[in-house]
C-alpha cells in the first residue's frame, strides 16, 4: 500500500476527504492488485513448504474438513513416506515424486492466476 504514490492520496485530501476515505476509496483500490497477489503467492508458497505444512497438520492421518482435528496432506504424505528407506522403483518410492508433481502443478496454477489478476487489475501510475 505504500507503493500508491502521494499524489494521490494528497489529491484526496484536497478534495476534502477524511483520513478514512483516501484509504478505503483511494489507497485500497489503487493496491488491490498487489494485495491479492501477496496472498495468493503467500497461499501458494505455505502450500509448496512441505515442512511447515507437516508440522500444522500434526502427522494425523485424519481425512475429514473439521480444522480442529488433525489432517493429512499432501505434503504430510510425502514428509511421512519418505524416511530413506523406501527402495528404487517400488510404488511407495514413487508416489513421493508424484506428490511433488501435484504440488509442483498446484503451486503453478496458483501462480499463474495471481499473475493473470495483476495484469488485470495494476494500475500503473506516473
């Protein structure tokens, strides 16, 4: 939000517009490109770290939508999975490559769509 230049916020101001107006009506809608872009590249990037999901979800292999239970994911599944002692070849070894595959996709797709929401609403200012 700081990357909204002044003169816009001063332009506001000048038009006799409270403090509370130049930041819902001016600031905000200037940078709301950038905003929902940090949270979906913030979402994004917690979902591609495979540890600090492993340790959110408790290694509780629980499948259900209750937040206050425990849960398995994807990045559980593989933190769980591979501990060095799955030989090459075998389904387990495997399936630890296409979770990250998945992972892989999913974090891209996320991306993509936050780059194609700036492009579509940044406002460029001079």
């Amino acid at each position: 939000m700081r990357a909204v230049p002044g003169g816009l916020r001063e332009g506001a101001f000048g038009l006799g517009a409270t403090k509370r107006q130049v930041a819902t009506k001016v600031v905000f809608p200037a940078a709301i490109s950038g905003i929902v872009a940090s949270i979906v590249l913030g979402i994004s990037r917690g979902v591609g770290e495979t540890m600090i999901v492993l340790v959110a979800a408790g290694l509780q292999p629980n499948y259900g939508i209750d937040p206050r239970e425990g849960f398995a994911t994807i990045t559980t599944f593989i933190g769980a999975t591979a501990k060095g002692d799955n030989p090459v070849g075998t389904i387990g070894y495997e399936s630890i490559f296409a979770c990250g595959l998945v992972l892989f996709g999913l974090t891209l797709v996320m991306n993509m769509i936050a780059i194609r929401f700036v492009r579509k609403y940044r406002e460029v200012y001079e």
